[in-house]
C-alpha cells in the first residue's frame, strides 16, 4: 500500500450468496461525474479490499452522469484454487 494515500469507498457489504459457502465481500461505487483516474482508483480498491478481507471480492460501479448512464459489474479475480 502507498503511505499517505487515503481512500474511502462508497458502500462494502459482506454478504453470502445463495447456494454458496462462504463468505464475498460487494463494493458499490458510484460515479455522478466523469473521473480519468477512475479505473484505476477502482483497482487499488480492489487490491486493498482483497488484501484486507482475503475474499471473494464482487466490485459494482454505478455511472450515473450522462451520457455513460450504466452499471458495470466487473469480474472478480479468484485468487484461490478452484476445487
């Protein structure tokens, strides 16, 4: 992690998913307005939450300016064996 750098996400929720064991970890973040760092701010999220819950981590992004106006889901990254 870089010192100094403070983040804050919008909402986190651990929750359990239906049919699954386990524990995922669900970050919601939304965008009213158009940021160039965005993507990478949501990786570092992602790599931070990873780090700190050692979990699934589900991450939803919320575009709510015009004209991008969508909701992106990206793909979680399993770090762990299937099996």
């Amino acid at each position: 992690m870089t010192a100094g750098e403070k983040y804050r996400v919008d909402l986190l929720v651990e929750t359990k998913l239906k049919g699954e064991d386990g524990l995922v970890v669900v970050h919601i973040e939304n965008e009213s307005y158009v940021q160039p760092s965005f993507p990478e701010r949501i990786f570092i999220y992602f790599r931070r939450l990873l780090e700190k819950y050692r979990k699934h981590i589900v991450p939803i992004s919320v575009f709510s300016y015009d004209p991008q106006r969508m909701i992106c889901i990206y793909a979680p990254i399993s770090v762990w064996p299937c099996g």
